[in-house]
C-alpha cells in the first residue's frame, strides 16, 4: 500500500467528514521495523513516528534525527515508571498516560527537566482486563488530576476490541474528551483510521499499511 496512498485516504476522509485539510496528523508506527524501510519513508518527506517501546526507539532514533533534522517522535506502547526520564528525553508527545504512579513520576521529571512532552491519556474503553488504560467512568476524574499536576493533557488515546466495532469506541472517546474540553483524540489504525476521522481523530496511527507486515524475530 505505501506512504503516498495512505496519506491520500487521509486526505480523502478529512475532506468526506468536512475537516480542514492537514488536520489529522499521520503518525507512521515504526515499531519494529527494518530501518531500510524506515529510511525509505524518511525519504519521502515523512517526519511523524511512532514506537511501542522505549528501548527500540532509544536505538534507532537518535541516528536517523542527526541524519534527516527535525523528527517528530511518539510513544504509543505502555509506559513503565522506571523508563519515565528516558521517555521524556527522547519523545516529543506519550500517548499511553494511564496511572497516577505514572501521571506524577512525570509531573515530577517535568519539574526537573523544565520541560514535559505532549501527553495523551490512555482509556481502556471496551474495559479489557489485558488492557491498559483508565476506565471511561474513571477519566474525568484522572483529567482532572493531572491538571491538578500541571501535565500537559492535549487528548485521549484508545484501542477498540479487535472484536467490536471500533465507531462506538471512537464516539465515546470524542464525547469524554469533549466534555473534558481536551482537543486531541488519537484513534484510528491501518483497518479504521477513515472510520476515526469521521469520529474527529487528530491523530492516526498506521503501521503495517505504510511499512508493509511486521516479521518479528522468532
């Protein structure tokens, strides 16, 4: 599928839903990836990645920043505490904030550091025990709490059940965010991310469609 095509269905969905253009921004999940097709969409202007963990992006992005400048990097996988300092040096925005352990190990490095990234908090919202996240009733209350610490909170993050339709997560993601009056809502995969649009997704996040399938080492 590639790059080019991905960014026109994009394109295609923000014009469908009436969003301005270049209102969605394409996240490309580079988690676990070769760094030949890494390299291949740094190529193609790409400047937005995401990476599931802290040690493989702490590995493969500092080179490509000095190689290809500014870069625009995300964490989407779980956050462990112990990795928080590591994390907040190397990306620009976490979108898996779903702790307060996590939520003031943070607030207390943005102390130290004079700086925070962009944070998103993670809801769990098909309240999947496997999964992490905070549970849709419980989201107010942990927004709240992280203003409370002064943490940057631009949005919401979620994961749908592989086995529900993913709309109804996006709807009631949108409709917590909006009463939170929080603008960001990061949602939407290679198999849904039109269906995210049309629910007001500020951020996709496509992998396997942009880079091809992962193969992960055996």
């Amino acid at each position: 599928m590639g790059l080019a095509e991905i960014r026109a269905r994009v394109a295609a969905a923000e014009e469908k839903a009436g969003r301005a253009p270049g209102s969605v921004k394409l996240i490309a999940i580079s988690k676990v990836q070769p760094d030949e097709r890494v390299r291949a969409v740094l190529a193609d202007g790409h400047r937005l990645f995401g990476e599931n963990k802290v040690q493989e992006a702490a590995g493969k992005w500092p080179g490509f920043r000095e190689a290809y400048g500014e870069i625009s990097v995300h964490l989407v996988g779980p956050l462990q505490s112990n990795k928080t300092k590591q994390a907040m040096e190397l990306f620009d925005a976490i979108h898996s904030l779903d702790r307060e352990k996590l939520a003031r190990k943070i607030a207390d490095q943005a102390q130290a550091m004079g700086r925070c990234p962009d944070l998103f908090v993670q809801v769990n919202s098909g309240a999947e025990e496997q999964k992490a996240g905070v549970l849709p009733e419980d989201t107010d209350a942990f927004v709240e709490l992280c203003r409370g610490m002064d943490l940057p909170v631009m949005g919401l993050m979620c994961i749908p059940p592989v086995d529900e339709e993913p709309s109804l997560h996006f709807a009631l993601l949108a409709k917590i965010a909006a009463r939170n009056g929080l603008e960001g809502l990061s949602m939407g995969m290679s198999g849904d991310f039109e269906s995210a649009i049309a629910l007001g997704a500020t951020h996709v996040r496509v992998g396997s469609a942009i880079f091809g399938e992962r193969t992960y080492a055996r």
